[in-house]
C-alpha cells in the first residue's frame, strides 16, 4: 500500500496505517506500506523510489517468509541437518495507568533444506496451538496481541474496598515467569533434531535471566525457578550482543603499513586457550551506503586517494559495532567446536539476497521483525521524514526497544497510590524488627 508519511496527517490518531494493518491482519492479509513519492520542504522521496519500491517488495516477500539462507562452510564442523531457533522480546503497548510496558515472547524456527542452495524453512512459534506454524501464520496471529488490559486487577464492587495493582516488581516478575513457562514449552519441541538457539543478550536478559552475566554457567540450561541442569543433547545455546547501550566496543583494524582497515572476520581472544575459547566477536564490512573514506578524519585535514587536501568534518561516518558471540552451552565430549559454532553465527548475519551485512544473525533479524505486528510503531530514527519502520526495507531490530536495558520507571512514573499504601507497611514491619 502507498500512503502518506506521518507527518502529512492532521494528527497522530489520523494515520490509517496502523489500523490498515491490524484490519488487514483480521482478514489473514499481509501488509506492506511505502510512502507517497512526493516534495516537500527539506524532503524528497521521488528521486530514490524506485529503490523504496524494490525494498518494499523485498520486505513483503520476508514476510512470506522468502529469503536465502546464508549457508555456512564448516562442513562436518556442525551437527548433520542443524537448526536454528531464535527467540524474541516484543513490546507491546503500555499500560493505561501505570504506563510500563508489556512484552510477548517471540520464537522463529529456521530449517536448512538438505540440498544446500539457500533454502529454509522459516516458522513461527504459536503458542495457543503448541506448534510450530509457518511465518506468515505467525505474524497474522501475533496482531491479537498488540493491545494490554488497561487494568490488571477487576474493579471492585459495590461495598468492597478498591484493589490494589501491582507494582512494576511484581509486574516483572510476572512476566519473567510466564516468560520462561513459554520458554519451557518451546524448549521440548526441539529436542530430536540438532537445534542451536540463539538470543540476544540486551532484549532478552531481563525476562530470561539466565543469559546474565554472573549466573550463566557454561553448558548448562535453566529457564525457570529449578537449578540450572545438563543441556539438552541436541541444543546448543549462543547469546549475541551488540553495541546498543554502548555494551560492545567500537573497533578498527590496525595496519602498519597504511590506513587503518575495517576487515570482515570472526575474532578471538588471543591469550585464551586454544579450542576453548567461547567469547568471539563478529565484524562486516562497511555499509554501501555510507561513501566516507576509513581513513576520514573528522579533527584535521589529510591527503586524499588523489593527493588533494580534504576535510571530513560535514561528511556522515559510519561507527563500526563489534557483536559479540558467546557460546554459553554446547558438547565439547561429543564433538562441538565453539569456535565453529561461533563461525556459523557469524556467517549467518551475511544474508546472499541483502546488499549489506545484518546486524544480528538471520534467525534473530526474523523474529525481531516481528515487533511491526505485535505493535505497529514507528522507528526511532524516523526523523523530520515520519518514515514507518516498514515504508521502504527491512528495519533493524536492534536499534527498537530492548527490554534488556530498561530499568524500573521513575518516582513520577509510579502510581504515588500504590506507594502510599506501601510505605507504612513497610515502616510497621521496620518497627516490628
């Protein structure tokens, strides 16, 4: 569908988008947007639409669940037909009253076809059936969820003194236990086959707090209140962050004999033990579409390609992220190799069929995209130009809400009734002490 930009309506509340979408969903349609090619002051999308319009198609076809499997080269290195699972945090509205937000686990299963020429079966966890439905069944059922209850708690009746709604804590513990329920559920349907589950440590850590520095233990698995036990036999367990919240380093590649480089490759460190290693870091080349130099220079002139002086200052530069790779469980008495496991990541961020390199690995870029049907919201980065996350590409799931760096809202942002009935609590069982 074309429609205006954002910006163009009267108001939030009349942009048809969002409603077009849940509408369209109800009817098991699928959708995808791409602004009006138009001119404006300080805006102009006619000049590239015919890129916009390729995109979109694109997109559209990812949520047929079209696209090429980045096919890995370590041979006998992985286990025979292995899988990749993926799981998701998205957000959903927040709450009326309190105004902290909800959040829906997401599972994404990716199915290598034996033959080996980018082909996969791509589906999506659906929870009220128990099973494993294709894609774009997925998307249309997660549209239901898109809305949270404006009050947790039922009023009260006639006589009856108000309830009392739970705090922020006990919201969150709450979702962390319906969380790893969910995460139990989808856990036994992979056991069979080789499966590799992947999530990412600033969405996922909060409500699973077993991917968090301090409690992981190496080859070991929990997601619920028992002790963490044995792997699974046919899982294996990566976490991958990147650097949003500044969590991953900025990096370069050092060459004595001329500029500094920007060289795609999985990294290690040096000083650990060779073949246990379980740290690695992953980098890709720049962007096509950032066109500045890596030897830029933002803080003094330098000598170009062609030996004339230039400046930098005015030009947009590309700050290159590492992602990490952590290879929290595997088999090593059973023949894995971390680093192959790490590797194969690694490769899977290189999609054949996008002209640039993901930021997260495919399975994870699939089910992060799940966010526009749980909630249609716009992007961060949407600017003057009010582009939807959706209007042109792919978006980046990585720069939308990450619940793994959210803390716990602010004094105003709480219901000041709620700590007040608190409070003397609190101080009658300090006196009772």
């Amino acid at each position: 569908m074309e429609i205006d930009r954002a910006k163009d309506f009267s108001s939030p509340d009349h942009d048809a988008k969002f409603a077009l979408r849940l509408g369209c969903a109800d009817a098991g349609v699928l959708t995808q947007f791409m602004a009006v090619p138009k001119k404006a002051k300080g805006y102009n999308s006619e000049k590239n639409k015919e890129f916009r319009a390729a995109k979109a198609w694109d997109d559209g076809l990812r949520q047929l669940g079209v696209r090429v499997h980045p096919e890995h080269s370590l041979g006998e290195r992985l286990p025979e037909g292995l899988r990749y699972a993926a799981v998701w945090m998205v957000r959903r509205n927040r709450l009326s009253r309190t105004r902290w937000a909800g959040h829906v686990p997401v599972a994404v299963l990716v199915t290598p076809d034996p033959s080996g020429e980018g082909l996969a079966r791509v589906e999506g966890w659906d929870d009220e059936a128990r099973a494993w439905v294709p894609y774009p069944v997925m998307l249309l059922r997660l549209t239901r969820q898109c809305e949270v209850p404006k009050d947790l708690v039922p009023a009260p009746h006639d006589g009856e003194a108000p309830a009392v709604r739970p705090s922020w804590w006990a919201d969150m513990a709450q979702q962390r236990r319906e969380t790893e329920e969910w995460l139990q559920r989808v856990r036994r349907t992979l056991r069979g086959r080789p499966t590799m589950l992947l999530a990412h440590g600033q969405n996922m850590r909060s409500h699973w707090t077993w991917l968090q520095d301090g409690t992981v233990v190496a080859d070991k698995f929990r997601d619920g209140h028992a002790p963490a036990r044995r792997l699974d036999p046919d899982l294996r367990l990566v976490r991958v962050r990147t650097a949003r919240n500044r969590e991953t380093a900025q990096w370069w590649g050092v060459n004595p004999d001329g500029p500094n480089g920007l060289a795609a490759h999985l990294w290690t460190d040096p000083t650990a033990d060779p073949g246990k290693a379980r740290v690695f870091w992953s980098t890709t080349p720049k962007a096509r579409t950032f066109k500045l130099s890596v030897a830029a220079d933002k803080l003094a002139p330098r000598i170009n390609a062609k030996g004339e002086v230039t400046i930098d200052t005015d030009k947009a530069a590309w700050n290159p992220g590492l992602v990490e790779i952590a290879v929290l469980g595997c088999h090593p008495g059973d023949g894995d190799v971390p680093e192959a496991l790490a590797l194969a990541v690694h490769q899977l961020r290189q999609a054949p069929d996008l002209p640039d390199a993901l930021s997260l690995p495919l399975p994870l870029h699939l089910a992060g995209l799940a966010q526009e049907y749980v909630l249609p919201t716009r992007s961060e980065d949407d600017g003057d130009e009010g582009r939807s996350i959706d209007s042109a590409s792919d978006a980046d799931p990585d720069t939308g809400a990450a619940p793994g760096v959210e803390t716990a809202p602010e004094p105003e942002e709480t219901d000041w009734e709620q700590l007040t009935l608190e409070i003397p609590a609190q101080a009658a069982s300090v006196e009772k002490v």
